[in-house]
C-alpha cells in the first residue's frame, strides 16, 4: 500500500473562525448603518467612508483565517509514478476541470470572477442606500439588515479570493493549466493538410491515490504515420505558436539534416512543408505505403494552390 503524500488537517476550525468574523462585521456595518442612514443624503461622504473602514478593517482577519484554511495541508514527499498521454481539447477541459475542483485546496490561481464580484458588492454596499432610503418606510427600517447581508456575501467571497490565490506546501506539485491557452494551436495543427489528430501530449503523475497533471503541449500526429511521427508545439502566455519540432519516435531513426524545427513567423505552408519532409523522409527509411502517396498528392495540391497566391500577390 502505498504511502499517502498529502496530509491534510479539519478545516471546520477555521471555517468557524471565517464564519465569526464575517457575521461580527456584519453586526458592525449594521450598528454603523443604523446611524449614519439618518444623515445620509447631508453627509454621504461620511457613510461612504464609514462603511469603506469597516470593510476594510475585515479584510486583514478573513486574509489570515484563508491562509490558515490553505495551509493545515502538508505534504510527504509524494514518489510521483508519471506517464504521458494523449488526448483532444475536450478531454483536457474535462480533465482540468475535474482536476481543479478535486484539488481546489491544493492549487493556486487568480480568480478574475471573484474580483469583479468583490468590486460589485462593494459599489453595491455604498450605493445602494442612496436609493432605499428614497423607498418606503418598511424597506427604510430594513436597509441596515440588507446593507449587512451584504457584508456577509462580501466576506465570504474575498475569503474564497483569498483561498484560492494563496499557495500552500503542496501548491507547487499540482500546477495549474488553462485549456483555453491550447484552443489557438490545435486549431491551427488541425486545419493543417496531412495531419490526422491533434491534441495535447501531457504527464500524468501518480501517487497515492492524488494526480497531478505536468507539461501539457500541443501536438499532432501525421496522416498515415501517426503511430510513429509527431510534431510537437510551443506556445507562449497568449497561445501563439513559437515553434514546431518534429519528432521520430522509432528507436535509431535519425532524421536528415534537412528537417529541422520551424520559428516564428509560423505559416501554415511551412507547417505543411514540415509534415511533407517529414512524409518523405519516414519512406526513405522505411518504404512507402498507398496511404502516404495519396496524403502527399494533398499536401503538394495545397502547396501548390498556397505558391500560386504567394505569386500572384508580389
């Protein structure tokens, strides 16, 4: 039986704590609210200050009690067992997000959502009785109750802001990856001629019943030769491609001089220019088969229809 890597304490104290002290500044925007709706329309300056200091004064105790929930993880030095897979665009979405969520208290990531609803909650909190105070008596005696639901839905989502942007021990064994990245790229190698499938080549490491996702790149593999031949991508923070290098997977091949990795600019006749040497080459060293013969009259048919553009063009 294998040893668990990932050792993890209650969250429930901390919950509580989270718990408390929302809902003990929750009582204090309503005792401030309670006050200062009285001279609201004459002061509003006042109320808005007023009620930016009691939120603000929250953040450093929730900030503290998120970090505590993020941290009672410890991590035992996991002996990953790793194997690469291949798979489409739709099962890395599919994997990623049930990885995200299984491992929520483990990673660390930005959530822009998150921020945009803080920001709301917050303009909505000043805001908001500006006009409940122009309402009738009943929602008038009740704005000090709503502003400090309010206070509650602001507490708990920076508290989850907070969960999920602080890292913990175990954070840098499970990275983080964002399939929409990879869209760009594998559009770009599937609408290639000569190519069957394209998808992401990633490393799956195991370890006592936790995985980790590692290293996932775009990569296709070539009409008729697939199970032997494959060319990888790089890409950069914003999806665009950087480099295409081909690769032999046959134990001795070595390829000629004349295939080498293509760098930017990436076009889609030097991708395909890649893919035909690449045809080329594999039945140099290892005869030609019908398949490859009618995969390269379509690529010379592409590249041929892409030269006369280029011709006509300059």
């Amino acid at each position: 039986m294998s040893e668990v890597p990932i050792i993890s304490k209650s969250p429930l104290p901390y919950q509580i704590a989270i718990f408390i002290i929302i809902h003990m500044w929750a009582f204090m925007c309503f005792e401030v609210a309670q006050y200062q709706m009285v001279t609201l329309y004459q002061s509003p300056l006042s109320w808005i200050g007023w009620v930016t200091l009691v939120l603000t004064s929250m953040l450093p105790a929730l900030g503290l009690s998120a970090w505590k929930l993020k941290d009672r993880v410890q991590i035992q030095n996991p002996n990953w067992k790793f194997k690469v897979r291949e798979v489409n665009l739709q099962e890395f979405e599919e994997m990623t997000k049930s990885y995200n969520n299984s491992y929520r208290y483990l990673l660390s990531s930005v959530d822009y959502l998150l921020l945009i609803l803080l920001s709301i909650c917050y303009v909505v909190i000043i805001t908001l009785p500006f006009y409940l105070m122009s309402t009738n008596i009943l929602v008038i005696a009740s704005t000090p109750i709503i502003l400090a639901f309010f206070t509650i839905v602001f507490g708990f989502l920076f508290s989850y802001f907070i969960f999920k942007l602080i890292p913990n021990s175990a954070t840098p064994e499970f990275p983080t990856h964002q399939p929409r990245r990879f869209r760009k790229a594998i559009s770009f190698l599937a609408y290639s001629p000569g190519i069957f499938w394209s998808g992401i080549r990633l490393t799956i490491g195991e370890a006592g019943g936790f995985y980790t996702i590692r290293s996932p790149i775009p990569v296709a593999r070539i009409e008729g030769i697939e199970g032997v031949v494959r060319i990888e991508c790089a890409i950069d923070s914003s999806g665009n491609l950087t480099r295409i290098s081909p690769v032999f997977e046959s134990d001795g091949f070595t390829p000629s001089e004349k295939i080498e990795d293509i760098v930017e600019p990436i076009t889609p006749t030097k991708t395909t220019q890649l893919v035909r040497l690449m045809i080329q080459e594999y039945m140099r060293h290892s005869g030609g088969e019908e398949i490859l013969d009618d995969v390269l009259e379509d690529i010379d048919t592409f590249l041929s229809k892409h030269k006369r553009i280029d011709d006509t063009s300059n």
